[in-house]
C-alpha cells in the first residue's frame, strides 16, 4: 500500500502562484512515475504533469512553462510548483504513483485549487 497526502491548494488571483505537496508513505526512489492531476467540475480527470524515475518530466500542454514537477527523495515529497495561474487551473488537484508501468495507480485524497478574483 501506497498512501499519499497533497497539501498546499487554496485560493489564489489571477496570475498567482501556489507550490502544491504531496507526501508519500514509501521511499519514491524506485516508483516508475509519480504524477499531479486534476480534475474541474463536470470535466474528466487529466494528467498536468509526471516525473519518472530517471529523472524525466512530462506537462499538459495547458501548463507548459507556467508548472513545474519536482522530487524530493530524501523527504519522500513530490511538488508541483504553479506560477501564472489561470481561472481555468481551477480544479481538484491530486497526488498519483505509479509503481511500476503495470503496476495499480495509487491516488491522494486531492486538494482543492481556486484560481479567481
């Protein structure tokens, strides 16, 4: 079992910025991909962006360089730092691992992100 507590969302302007947490319960050293999503009302749940064990990162193209993914091995926390925000980053944000490419997708209990004036 994998647990996984996100922290850090709130409410922000326009233009803003918010550094969103999560802190996993296992060593991150060796998980394949660790990952941040959201999810709007009425809207399905999608990828913002990933960090994979060799280091590698990939983003939504929504949030191309205004997000970025980071890992903190030594704490076991992976962080998304979110600069320029926009009405429509707002969402549920959560915390994902991926142990392995096969492996069950493990899921925070999410944060809330309200970008508005």
């Amino acid at each position: 079992q994998v647990q996984l507590v996100e922290s850090g969302g709130g409410l922000v302007q326009p233009g803003g910025s918010l550094r969103l947490s999560c802190a996993v319960s296992r060593s991150i050293d060796n998980v394949y991909a660790m990952g941040w999503y959201r999810q709007a009302p009425g809207n399905q749940r999608e990828m913002v962006a990933r960090i994979f064990t060799d280091g590698s990162t990939n983003y939504a193209d929504s949030v191309k360089g205004r997000f970025t993914i980071s890992k903190d091995s030594a704490k076991n926390t992976v962080n998304l730092q979110m600069n320029s925000l926009k009405p429509e980053d707002t969402a549920d944000y959560y915390c994902n691992a991926k142990p392995s490419p096969i492996a069950y997708d493990y899921w925070g209990q999410g944060t809330q992100v309200t970008v508005s004036s």
